[in-house]
C-alpha cells in the first residue's frame, strides 16, 4: 500500500493535479498504519496546506470521522491509536473557521 500511495502523490504533483490532497491523506494514514507517527504527521500538515480555505472544513472531516470511526472500534494497536489521536487533534485544529483580520 505504501509504494502504491506515494506513487499517487507523487504522480499528482507532476500533473499539478487538483484534489492532491486526497492522495496525500491516503499516504499519510498507511504511514500511520506502519507506525511511522512522524512522517505521517508531516504528509498530513503538507496535505492540509494545499486544501484550498473555502474547501478546508468540509474536506477534512472526512479523514476526521474515519480516524474517529477506527479509535471507537476499538482495534487498534495503542501506538496507531495515539497517532490517530494527535491526527485528529491535528484535523480538528484545521477544521475551524480562519478568522478574518480586522484591518479597516
């Protein structure tokens, strides 16, 4: 699966290709899965850069209810639970609305 979805990311940025970001979600949760809690943490912060604001919200609450769905089922070796969770704390920190600045 690894080779599979850096392959897709890579591919996407050649093309400059719209939508990227999923690609890089699907890399960022297999890291996850082999437990490499780091570049799992980077892929994810480089993937939400590239999310436009308007779309932000409502494109991260997918991987959010999924690393939601797999904490609560309850499966999950302790490790990739406490990565999911610093994910999760990382996509609900990106989830909410960018303040606008005051300037008049």
């Amino acid at each position: 699966m690894y080779y599979l979805c850096a392959f897709e990311v890579a591919d996407a940025q050649i093309k400059a290709e719209d939508g990227q970001w999923w690609r890089m979600f699907d890399l960022a949760d297999v890291l996850t899965l082999l437990n490499d809690q780091d570049q799992a943490l980077d892929t994810y912060r480089k993937a939400i850069d590239i999310v436009p604001d308007c779309l932000r919200a409502d494109t991260l609450i997918s991987p959010l209810r999924s690393w939601n769905e797999l904490i609560r089922v309850g499966k999950l070796k302790n490790e990739i639970c406490t990565s999911a969770e610093k994910i999760i704390n990382l996509l609900e920190n990106h989830c909410k609305p960018v303040k606008e600045s005051n300037i008049s």
